[in-house]
C-alpha cells in the first residue's frame, strides 16, 4: 500500500478516522449553535464540500479562499476569491450571524497577519467558529509527523520532503521550505491574545488536547 493510500485511509477520506474526528467536530458546532440551519455564515479560507457535505447546512454559506472558486455550487452558497486578512470591501461590509473557519488561521502567515484575520473575525459576526490545531499535541498534523514542529526549520522542511505521509509532496528542498514556512501552529496564549472575548475550547484526543476552538455565541 502507498503512503498516500496510507494518508486516505488514515485521515483524509469521509470515512477514515480523521474523517470521523471531523464529523464529531461538526456535531460539537452543531450542539453549540443549534439555529445553525437559520444563519448567514461567513466561511474564511474554507471550501463548499465542507458543507455540501455536512448536515444541517445553513440559511446561507459565504465562502471565501484565496484559490479559485469551483464553478459549480448550490444556490445557498456563494463563493469569493479573497485574502481573509485584508478582504475587499464588498465582502468586509457584509454582515454575518456566524464566522467560521476550520485550520486557516496557522497559514495566514505571521503575527502582523493574524491580527489582521481577528479583526476580520470580529467585523464580520457577532459570533464565531475558529479552529486551529493545537501547537502542542505531539504528532505535527499536516504531514502525520511526530515532533516535527518543534524541530528547526530547515530539518523540518527536510523531514517535509522526505516524509511519506505529507499531503502534497514537495518538488525539492525549497518547495519545502514554503510549505514549512507558511505553517505555524499556534498555542493557547497566541489564540487568547487573538480572541480575548471568546471562549477556548480544547478538542481532545487520548486525553491531550489535539487543536483549539474559539468560540463566541453573540
């Protein structure tokens, strides 16, 4: 079997156990806002199949990447091109009942930016919906890779590289280095400065805490 028969089986199809993580997670979110299905949401640096996928679904679903717009989705959800640190006024106007966004904020790229993504949070919605994983469970989640962040940069985009598992394999030492670089897992102190009114929650797994959640009802 592959590493990336490996890596499907393990955490990216539907049906794997990070698939299941993830179906739990959207029964957490579903317990917490239970008028899910009669809001506006705001989905930052997100993707329609997380919620084609899902049930319920909300009144309306915006969501805003960076990548490009699939050109298919269903007439509850609209979909923009933006950078959700610096979003175009159309979409910064708007006004939502919930922002949600799922392991985007360690990818914005540095603290002066993720400043910028809290803000964005805060303007948007009166309340929230903001994962992150956890800068201290041991395994490094996005290439399946024990220890991994806490290495020095260039050994990590080493272990990048070469580490069977990793999402996308990188083309050399460089194309690494971007993927390492742009990956900064943060801590609970980091997501409280962030969001200093909402509430943390910790989403647990063997008794550690694997990623964080803040949350604030309105």
């Amino acid at each position: 079997m592959g590493s990336q028969s490996i890596r499907e089986r393990v955490v990216d199809r539907d049906g794997s156990w990070g698939g299941r993580r993830r179906a739990r997670r959207w029964e957490w979110l579903v317990r917490v806002f239970p008028d899910l299905a009669e809001m506006s949401v705001i989905d930052l640096g997100g993707d329609a199949g997380t919620w084609t996928r899902s049930a319920p679904h909300p009144k309306h679903v915006h969501v805003v990447n960076i990548d490009t717009p699939p050109a298919d989705v269903p007439d509850w959800i609209t979909v923009d091109t933006g950078d959700a640190c610096a979003l175009p006024e159309r979409i910064a106007s708007g006004r939502y009942d919930l922002v949600f966004s799922n392991s985007v904020i360690e990818h914005v790229g540095g603290h002066e930016r993720r400043l910028r993504f809290a803000e964005s949070v805060h303007r948007l919605a009166p309340a929230h919906w903001v994962q992150t994983p956890y800068r201290y469970f041991p395994v490094e989640p996005h290439w399946i890779a024990p220890g991994m962040q806490f290495l020095p940069v260039r050994a990590r985009a080493v272990v990048a590289r070469r580490w069977p598992l990793a999402h996308v394999r990188s083309a050399d030492l460089r194309d690494a280095l971007t993927g390492v670089l742009w990956t900064e897992l943060l801590d609970r102190s980091q997501m409280r400065y962030y969001f200093p009114d909402s509430r943390l929650l910790g989403e647990r797994l063997a008794g550690l805490t694997k990623s964080l959640i803040a949350v604030r009802k309105g």
